[in-house]
C-alpha cells in the first residue's frame, strides 16, 4: 500500500532568508497562494518574532490560505513562542514549529549550555507551546552532526511533552545518505513512543546531497519533508521540492505518493524566481530552462521518435508544454523538420536540403537559432507575438506642472496612442492606458522597491488589480521606476479576462 508524504514548504521561511530574496508581504501571498493550488500540505510562513513584516506576513498567509496547514517558526524562548501563536490567531489550521540545537558544536559553542539543560529547554518549549495550540513540531537543529543516542533522547523527551512532528534537520548539510538514512532508521527503531509522532526531513544541499538525504530519510521512516520551491534556502540551499516530487512520482516501485499537483511546479518555480530575483541555474533537475531542452543531433533524433529515448519524465507532467528541441550547428535535419512543422511550415526533400544547407551556415555564426530566425530563413517575415507591448511612454511632471503623459501601446499588432492627466506621473500614465486597454479594474495595490540601493537602481513594480471579485498580479523590473509602474500595470490589465 502507498504511504502518504507530507510536504511542509518553507520557501517562505528558511527560502526566504537569502539576502536579496526579501519578499513584501503582497509578493508572500501571492507565493502562499500558489503553494495552496500546488497541493503543499504545510506552508511555513515565518519566524514571526524576528520583524514585524514576518509577523504580519505570517497574519495576512493565514487569513488567504484555507487548505495548507500555516507554520511559524520559534527559537525555545517563551517569548518567540507566545508571538508565533498570536500571529497564527486567523489560521484555519496552525502550527508551531519550535525547536533548539542539540549538536555537540551547539550545545557547547552557540548555546554554552549542556545536554541535560537542552532537553529541559527543548521540553519547556514544546509544553508552553502546546499551551497555544494542538499542532507542534520540535527541530532538533543541527540533528545531522548530533549523536544518534542523544538525538533519540531528547525525540522521545518532546514528543512526550506533546510534539507532533519531529524535525531532524541536516542544518549544515553534512550527512552522506546513508549516515542521514541510519539516523532516521534509528529514530524509528530506539524511540518508543515514535508513533505518537511523525518524522520529518529537512536538509540543506551544502554538499549536493539534500535530495538524496531526504529520500533516504522517506525510505527509513520520515513521513514529512520539508523543501522549498527551486531549492532555495540559507547558503547552497534547501531540498527541492521538485526533486523530491518528481522522483517519488517517476519512481514506480516507491510506495509513497504526494498531494502535490505536479503540472503546476513550472509555474509556481518561475513565480519564486521573479519575484525572489533568484535565477534557476539551466541545468537544474525538473524546472532549469535546459531540463527538457535536446541539443545533440543523436538525442534530438532519438527523442523525435520516441520520447522516452532520451525522458525519463513527460515535460507534461511538471507543466511544461513539450520538451525542446534546440537548433544549434549539431542539429540534424530531424530537428529542424520537426520545428518548421511546428511553425507550419512543410517542405519536400530538396527544399528541406536547401534549407538545412542555409540553416548550418546561419548556425555556424549564431550559437542558438531562434524562431524568428526560421521564419527569415524560409522567406518569412517575423511576427511578435506580445499581445499588449508598451512602445513609448512620455510624461511631463515637475513643481507646480499637471502630470501629463502619453503613451503609445501595440495591441495585437496595432499601435494605439493615449494622453491623459492626472495627480502625479503614475496616475496620469494609468489613465492613459486605461484609455486604451478599456478594462474595468480597481487598483487595490502598487509597490515599489528597490533591488540594491544606488540612484542607478533597478526598480521592481507590484501591481494588483481587482476585476469582478478576481485580483490580478502585475509586474515589471526597470530602472526607470514610472516605465516599470506602466508595465507591471499593463501586465496585470492584460490578465484581465
Ligand atoms: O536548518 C535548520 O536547522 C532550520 C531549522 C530552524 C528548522 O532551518
Ligand atoms: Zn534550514
């Protein structure tokens, strides 16, 4: 029979503590939001003691999220304890997720304290917290390098005093797999109230192993495993929960399945990535741009004839339309048969010929050859697809001046320009381009930030739009903030059904 996983994402905590990935509580939601469709079971929203905007993130997750359970994270201080609860007060269903290190390193070095006096701490925690609310996880950090006798003392301690789930994270992401899959067996094996509780993974990729300690820890007794989307996290990373998704999912012979909606991870990691402005490096397992990208002439023609040649995973399956076949000078004339079919194109044998001959010589000079490129290769001229595109924005603003702007916007191809007034450079810019996209819409929010912090700064653009009780989420990154606003607006209206 297949066993349940649950996923816990903490791309909203432990993803969301890499410098520069700061999200705004809007951006959270957005991102919560889409966690919700994606099927996670848990979404750890913050650590609400440690700024008032995670404190408020953490309230605002909890009152648009109904299905995932909402987690706020705590060092073993009453204090951080009593805060989390509070800001868990909308949640339909909460969790505290409590916890102190336990390692050898931290017990001497991080808390001075000594083995004894953390397993009091750690108890202490978990019954003030229980005091709160029903669900509580205890972290052992630093479980990875903790000893696996005293690990099992301090598991059997909390879940006595009312843990729910237990967290032996790999903090440093040392374990080898099978140190990590040992630990859990043992845990499973020596604790005796283990099944009072359910234990969960968490494990950070500092030497490439995450995934592979969070498997091992499945296949030894964790029925939780926490993972962020694109494996962001504190230095080289958390386990992603793509990996961890796709391989429980490809894997037959695995009894474990998940909840998880796979069609949607594409679009949920793309979300993280621009909003995070955290880039997914190309050949990242399941979502990197090259994941179902064939480039070699061997490959290309094996996956053209049948796609499990060269796939062990239908590009389906994770969102994302067909796998790709890139036209480079390796390419054979399979591949760029198939892509001129695909753009409609149909040729006989000795135009085909003609063709590839021209198409070598072009990618001998050019690395990747582009649609738009076939199109000028077979005498076409090229299309732009880009339904709604700013061409030009022009404002005049200034002391004691009428904002006035004027924008010019091409609409399927057919350029349509507005003026308008208004109470400041924005205001005027929308309304000019309400004039031309006529949608119906509120403004219920428009942030903008700064990416670094110089005066040649990159601007990043929030825009949300109400339209018959559905919002829309629009942005756009420019140094030229007014230029960003129009765009991130534009994009939102686009949206707009
Ligand atoms: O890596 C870690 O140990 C953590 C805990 C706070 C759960 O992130
Ligand atoms: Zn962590």
């Amino acid at each position: 029979m297949s066993e349940k996983i649950y996923i816990f994402d903490t791309t909203l905590r432990d993803g969301e503590q890499v410098p520069g990935c700061q999200l705004n509580t809007v951006e959270k939601i957005e991102v919560a939001k889409t966690l919700e469709q994606l099927g996670v079971d848990v979404i750890e929203a913050g650590f609400p003691v440690s700024s008032p905007g995670d404190f408020n993130s953490v309230v605002e997750i909890s009152k648009a999220v109904s299905n995932p359970t909402i987690c706020a994270l705590t060092r073993a201080v009453k204090k951080d304890i009593e805060v989390a609860a509070d800001a868990l007060k909308y949640a339909k269903k909460g969790r505290i997720h409590t916890g102190i290190g336990t390692s050898y390193y931290h017990i001497k070095y991080k808390l001075r304290s000594d083995p004894e006096e953390i397993i009091k701490r750690a108890v202490e925690a978990v019954k003030y917290a229980r005091n709160f609310i029903d669900d509580v996880e205890f972290y052992a950090e630093d479980a990875g390098r903790t000893d696996n006798e005293y690990l099992a003392r301090v598991v059997e301690a909390v879940i006595a005093a009312g843990a729910t789930v237990v967290n032996i994270p790999d903090t440093t992401g040392y374990c080898l797999p099978d140190e990590y899959a040992e630990k859990i067996a043992f845990l499973t094996n020596n604790v005796p109230n283990i099944d009072k509780a359910i234990i969960s993974t968490h494990c950070h990729n500092d030497l490439g192993m995450a995934t592979a300690n969070t498997i091992m820890g499945i296949k030894n007794g964790a029925r939780q495993v926490e993972v962020t989307i694109n494996g962001i996290g504190e230095r080289a990373g958390n386990t992603s929960l793509e990996e961890v998704v796709m391989i429980l999912k490809s894997h037959k012979d695995l009894p474990y399945y998940t909840d998880i909606d796979s069609t949607k991870i594409i679009g949920v990691s793309r979300l993280v990535s621009t909003l995070m402005n955290m880039p997914v490096q190309p050949n990242k397992a399941i979502v990197g741009r090259n994941a179902f990208a064939h480039s070699s002439g061997i490959h290309q023609d094996g996956v053209l004839k049948h796609r499990e040649n060269y796939e062990i995973i239908d590009p389906k399956d994770v969102g994302i339309r067909e796998s790709s076949i890139v036209l480079t000078a390796r390419s054979g004339r399979a591949a760029l048969k198939h892509r001129l079919e695909l753009l409609g194109y149909k040729f006989d044998k000795d135009e085909l010929a003609e063709i590839y001959f021209r198409f070598l010589e072009l990618a001998d000079k050019k690395k990747d050859i582009k649609d738009d490129d076939l199109r000028v290769l077979v005498g076409k001229s090229v299309e732009k697809e880009k339904p709604y595109d700013l061409k030009l924005l022009q404002v005049l603003c200034g002391k004691s001046a009428v904002p006035v702007a004027t924008v010019k916007i091409s609409v399927n191809g057919e350029e349509l320009t507005a003026t308008a007034s208004g109470n400041g450079p924005v205001d005027a810019a929308f309304s000019a381009v309400n004039k031309i996209m006529q949608k119906k819409v509120k403004l219920e929010e428009f942030l903008i930030q700064a990416i670094t912090r110089g005066k040649d700064d990159l601007g990043k653009v929030h825009v949300q739009v109400e339209s018959n009780g559905q919002m829309y989420y629009g942005f756009s990154a420019n140094t030229d903030i007014i230029t960003a606003s129009v765009e991130a607006y534009i994009d939102a209206l686009s949206k707009v059904i």
